[in-house]
C-alpha cells in the first residue's frame, strides 16, 4: 500500500527537494505509539520513502491500512498498482540507419544542430526497462543508472542493462549518435519498468532518483527533462503530487498519451494531467496514428473538467533506433513519439539554458502545426523544433521568427485566443471568466456563455468553479471563432430553494434536446454524482437547458421544479438508504403523470425500495438480488447490441452491489448481467468489490433483503471479525444465492417501462460507474428512449 501524508511544501526549485524530504520525516516522526506496526516497517527497511510524492510504500494489511487512513496527518492510502509500457504497434529490425532520420528531419532538429544546439549540458530523465549502455550510439550517454523493485527500493550494485528493448530504443531517440533528438545530452536512466511493467513505487522512486540522483538536493545533477515512455488508461489521481513537484522543481515532464486509440476518451496516465506535456504520434504524412490515444480527457476528483489532449504530438510510425548489443530496429507507439520531444525540449533548453517549464510549453504548442485550434487528435499539432527556437527568441538558419511576448499556457480544454475585445454579457450578468478560464464562487448560480447578444444559458451545480470552455458547455458554441465570456448572475433567493431561475428559451423544448433535472441523491456519501455525471447531461441536453437540485442541501424537489423538465435523472450514487423517500415517490408520480420522463440510476435503489409499489408498479422492475457478482452488462431491444464495464479506469469505480433486475407488467429488460439474455441460473451474487463502507457492509451482512452468500462467507465476514468481532459466518450461510421466481427469470441491468402517459428507465447500477464515453453513450440511448 502507498501511504501519502500531508505536507504543505512551497519552495521552488531544486530547495524543493529538501523541504519534501524534512517535511516527510517530521510527518513520519509523529506515527508514534498509534501506528507501531508502520514505524516497525520503516525502523526494519520494510518501509520505502518515497519523498517526491510526499508518501512511503509498505506492506498493510485491510484493517492497518484503516487504522493509518484516520490519522489526521494522512491524506490517503492506496494499492501500489501496476503500471505499464504501452504496447508497441510495430516492431522489426532494421539496419543502421544512412543519413539523417525522416524523424528527426521532420521536426527540424538538423536546423537546431546546424546552429549549434545538440542537447549539450542537458540531462534528461529516462524511466523505463532499462538501457543497454555498452551500445555504440549510447556509449558515454548515460550520466547514471539505477534499478528499483515493486516496494520502491533500490537494488544494490545494479549495472545498466535493459530487461527488454523498449528502454534502450527510447533512449536512443533521445541522445543516440545516429538515431537521437539531442546527441550531447546524457540520460539518468532509471529501470524501473522490468519486462515492461512496474508498480506506482517504482515509478515514483524512478521519478526522484532522475531527479536528484546523488540524493544530496544540494547538488545540482538532476534531470532538466523527464520522459515517461509508461502509462496506464484513465486518470489516476496518485499522479498528481509527484508530477507538480516535479513541475514545482522547474523540471519539464513529458509523457506519452497512450496507444489505445482510434476512439476518443482513451487516453492514460500521467499523460492526461492536465499539467504534463502530453505527446500523441503521427506518421510521416503528419497524420494522427490510428493507434494514438484521443482526448478529450474527463478528470473527477482533485482536478475537476474535461481536457484537450493530447497537447502536443511528434513522429511515432515505424521509428527506428537502438536495440540491445548493437542492433537497431523500429517501433510504433506514443512511446516513441514522447522521447523524440523529449529530446526537443532538451534542444530548447541548450539554446537557452534556465528556461522555465512554462516558457518550453507556450514555444512549443505556439509553434506547432496546429497552434491555432488544439484539437483532441494532435493537441497543437506535430511539433516544430525551429519554430520552437524562434519563440524563444533563437534564430536557426533565418527559420526563426522574431520573438513574440506570449501568454504563458494553462492547462484547458481549448487553447485560450487573444481577446480582440472584451467578452460582453446579457443584461444582469457579469463577466467571471474569459473563454479558456474558470468561473470561481458559481455554485447553484445561474451562469451564461457567449458574447454580444449570443448566449447559452444554464446553471454550475453545486462545484464552486466553472471551466470557461465550449466543452464544459456541451460543445454548444454560440458564437464560433470569436473569443467568449462566462458570465453569472445570483441566484434569486426564495423560501423554497430552486435549482436554477426558469430557462429564458421558455416552457417548451427549444430543440431536439431534453431539458434536464438532474437530482443529486447521493446524500454526500462517497463520489459526487453531480461531478460524475453533469458533463453527459449537459452533452445531451437543450442548450441551457441542465439543471441540478441537491437533496442534501436544498431539501426535497418540488413539483414545480420537476415539470421545467423533460426528463428528470435521480441519481443515488452510494446512498443505500433512503435513496427515493416515499415523500419523493409520490411526487414523481405526480410528475409523471402529466407525461414526465424518469431515469433513476444507482447501485442499492432496489435494494432501499424493492418492496415498494412505486418501484414493482410505477418502475415496473422487481428487486432480484442486491449484486450481480459481475461487472459486465450487454444491452438489447431498444437499447441496442453494446457492452459495457462498470468501475473500468476513468470511471467513479464505486460500484459494489449493481442490483440485479427482472420486469413486471408493462416493463421490459434492456440489459443483462454478463450477457444480453441472462437469466438469474447465471448470477453467482457477490459483490464485485471488497466494500471499504463497513457499516454498509456490516447491515448487508445481516439484511435479508437480496443478501450475497458468496461476499459473506468468503470476504465480508473475515473483515467484519477483525474490525468488529463476532459471528458473521452462520448468519451468510443462510441467505439465497439470488432471489429469482426461477432460475429462468431475467438477470437484468436495467428495466425500461412505457406505461402510456410516461416513460422511466430504471438502472440496477450507478451510472458513475461507468467511464466518461460509456457514461455519455448510454445517457444518449437513455434519453432517445424517453423522449420517444
């Protein structure tokens, strides 16, 4: 397990290094008496420090690893996961190559090394399966090398070697003789990828060893440039920390994006933070690769919004460069792409040493093929190492344009424009952000976007900011090509709170889309369904036409709020009581009743209200069994033919008891657990995940209502004895499997129900669960269903 503190560490710079490691240490002088067995783990080397992302790694059983997260002076504790190389597209071997590389011709650096920039005086950090240093092209390139195991401790007395090839053809596209970007930089070489996969420890202590190698932050031998070459799909919020202290340290980090691609929203991490330079392939044609990860990138957590990426992109199609004992040979993949921009970088930093990490990324994406509209294929487009020089204010070979002052970026959705004019807002309004910035004090707030008399209208949910993009606003653009505003108004008081003033397009849909309630019922427990799932409603919802009520802080919704929309979405996230009071219920039957649209999405609802006939009758569903035992659903019938995961990479991965479905009267399954047709002959019922919730857990353990056999007896209960003591075991032994008439009844995901005057779609899982593109997907078939 990884067990991070809380540190608050200001210094720039290298001094950065010190304060993490002293701060580190007085955290870890307080453990005292309340966690023995972890100062027990670091007093007998059993402990790794890992001071870059203000943590340690070491070893933890469930109920320690609870016990550690209560201390007031841990931020939280997470599994040491894996971590990959993404898999080369293409692979052959190749002879030395004659003359200069198409690569390296195709983002200028001969232009660069015709002038005397080459890499020199640059270290660039290299994270990978190692490096075969005894290489001709490589020899006397490696300023150091370490390998680190799973725990994050060093090996004693390792000597450079690559345990495969990916790390010695990386590093040959960054310092090779004949094959690399910038030929006089050396690389601080870290293996921290045996066999092309490691753990978050190893990467992280990979990370800080490039950084300062002699573990003395009075010594200036670090890495000026970080390439990682690594990844895994979706976001992963562990990231964050290392890569801002590295962004802190002035230090420039560039990652691959991934090669999960033709699809968009399949990019990986640390390649999606915001902050890091992101890097995509693209042939020699200049095209995006096929096999190249697309944006845009939903993050959901310590960073909230939906981001271009990749930033930047650099050839990554049959690349040749070093192989282990001499040899060459070619690969595809962004893992070729990062080095050979990597090495850009150090290009850059060699014409103008001390450049800072923002000065490198505004020359780079404002010198790119794609610099005036970032787009979610190539970001800012293939780079350009002359035109990067010229930003800086360096001639090459006259390529170099004269400098101009620039804004330094940010990290949004959409590169920010240069404002002709100040953005101009409805009456009422007032500006808070320009396009490209974020709105801050919003929350529940009515907001506009546009200018001069074009607008969308809407309302930020209960997020105390709002990202100033046409992504945030559902891609509605109102006013193409022009830089626009965001702009709030205060939120009338009234007795009765309101989610948002009436839309200003009136009471009838405006257009072919919904207008949307969405009703957030998770009672503040575990992910916030509002940030889970705003940015599907707004994509398909009427233009200014998503609103959000909060149960938990605005109470009960009102009738009146219900009919400003035609679809009302009541989602109950990790709620497992109280998930639709009965107060709740008779007003949605009210609402449908005057032909009402409803989708109700959350994990224990049947569970909560089975019983209940608004559940049996106005849903028209049947409670089978509180979890399906799997993660996989298939869609049917109106729904379509199409699979989809619950807790994959990106999503909220929350879900641990989907409720198990059938239909009643005019209802109908559109899904099914594991296949399209399940039956309940199919359903093992056991949670698809161990619930870290023990008092949720607990009440299941004893709830007769769908309780699993399989997660009491194997899993639930040994963690009960531990944590509360006592006899779980014969009371699990009792329970149903599952609660079907007959084993040949549906084994359903959702339930859909037309009963004339309404329609509800019901889901036995909580759509947070889903990834961000899945999560759209089936918001949309929901909606088209509905709005039938």
């Amino acid at each position: 397990m990884i067990v991070r503190f809380n540190v608050a560490n200001t210094p720039q710079g290298r001094a950065l290094f010190k304060d993490l490691r002293v701060q580190l240490s007085g955290q870890l002088s307080k453990l005292g008496p309340t966690a023995g067995f972890l100062q027990s783990a670091l007093n007998s080397g059993r402990a790794t420090q890992l001071w870059l992302d203000q943590s340690i790694y070491v070893p933890l059983t469930p109920v320690q690893a609870r016990a550690i997260s209560l201390l007031p002076f841990v931020s939280e504790v997470f599994e040491n996961f894996k971590v990959q190389i993404p898999k080369a597209v293409a692979l052959s071997d190749s002879s030395s190559p004659a003359g200069t590389p198409w690569y390296l011709d195709k983002i200028g650096a001969p232009q660069a090394w015709a002038a005397g920039f080459k890499g020199q005086n640059i270290r660039i950090g290299h994270l990978d399966s190692g490096i075969d240093a005894s290489h001709p092209d490589l020899a006397g390139k490696v300023a150091a090398f370490a390998e680190f195991n799973a725990a994050g401790d060093r090996v004693q007395n390792a000597q450079p070697h690559d345990t495969t090839d990916h790390g010695t053809h990386t590093a040959g596209l960054l310092v090779g003789s004949k094959t690399g970007v910038a030929p006089d930089a050396k690389v601080i070489s870290a293996l921290v990828l045996p066999n092309n996969e490691g753990t978050f420890a190893q990467v992280i202590a990979g990370m800080q060893y490039v950084l300062d190698p002699d573990n003395n932050a009075d010594t200036n031998d670090g890495a000026n440039v970080v390439n990682m070459s690594l990844g895994i799909p979706g976001t992963f919020d562990e990231f964050i920390v290392p890569v801002q202290n590295m962004l802190k340290a002035g230090v420039v980090p560039v990652f691959a994006i991934g090669n999960f691609g033709p699809n968009s929203a399949t990019t990986g991490s640390p390649g999606n933070l915001p902050d890091a330079i992101g890097v995509g392939a693209v042939g020699q044609d200049g095209q995006v690769a096929s096999f190249s990860s697309r944006g845009p990138v939903a993050w959901q957590g310590k960073i909230n919004g939906v981001f271009v990426k990749p930033d930047i992109a650099a050839p990554g199609v049959e690349i040749t460069s070093t192989y282990p004992g001499g040899k060459y040979g070619a690969k595809s993949g962004s893992s070729q792409a990062s080095p050979i921009a990597a090495g850009a970088v150090a290009l850059l930093l060699s014409a103008k040493p001390g450049t800072g990490v923002d000065a490198i990324k505004n020359a780079l994406y404002t010198s790119a093929s794609n610099a005036s509209a970032k787009n979610n294929n190539t970001g800012y487009g293939l780079i350009s190492v002359p035109g990067a020089l010229g930003k800086l204010g360096v001639s090459v070979g006259g390529s170099g344009s004269t400098p101009t002052p620039t804004p330094t970026p940010t990290p949004t959705p959409t590169p920010t424009p240069t404002p002709a004019a100040q953005p101009t807002g409805p009456d009422g309004y007032t500006l808070c952000a320009v396009e490209g910035g974020t709105c801050t004090n919003v929350a529940n707030k009515a907001v506009a976007f546009g200018t001069a008399g074009k607008y969308v209208f809407g309302t930020n949910d209960s997020s105390n900011t709002l990202l100033c993009t046409v992504q945030e606003w559902g891609n509605n653009d109102p006013a193409p090509g022009v830089t626009k505003g965001c702009f709030v108004k205060n939120s009338a008081s009234t007795s009765t709170p309101t989610p948002t003033p009436t839309p200003t397009t009136g009471t009838g849909n405006s257009g072919q889309k919904p207008r949307v309630l969405l009703v957030d019922a998770d009672r503040g427990q575990g992910a916030d369904v509002t940030a889970a799932l705003r940015d599907a409603v707004k994509a398909n919802a009427a233009s200014g036409g998503a609103f959000v009520w909060n149960v938990q802080n605005q109470g009960a919704v009102p009738l009146s709020e219900m009919k400003k929309a035609d679809i009302v979405v009541w989602a109950t996230g990790e709620s497992y009581q109280n998930t639709i009071p009965a107060n709740d219920q008779a007003t949605l039957r009210q609402y449908l009743q005057g032909g009402g649209h409803l989708l109700v999405t959350g994990q224990d609802v049947g569970y909560d209200i089975g019983s209940s006939d608004f559940y049996t009758g106005v849903l028209g569903t049947r409670f089978v069994a509180d979890s399906s035992g799997q993660t996989k659903f298939v869609t049917k019938g109106a729904f379509g033919n199409t699979a989809f995961t619950l807790n994959a990479s990106g999503s909220a991965a929350n879900q641990y008891y989907p409720d198990v479905l059938a239909n009643t009267g005019s209802g109908q399954v559109v899904a099914g657990w594991g296949s399209a047709n399940a039956n309940a002959s199919t359903i093992t019922a056991q949670s698809i995940r161990v619930d870290p919730n023990r008092q949720r857990a607990a009440q299941k353990v004893q709830d007769p209502r769908g309780l699993v056999e399989g997660l009491a007896r194997t899993v639930v209960s040994g963690l009960l004895n531990q944590i509360l003591g006592g006899n779980t075991q014969a009371q699990a032994q009792n329970r149903p499997r599952v609660r079907a008439q007959s084993a040949g009844e549906d084994a359903g995901a959702i339930v859909v129900n037309a009963a004339g005057a309404y329609r509800t779609v019901n889901m036995g899982f909580g759509m947070e669960g889903l990834t961000p593109n899945s999560r759209n997907l089936l918001m949309k078939t929901s909606f088209d269903w509905l709005m039938r």
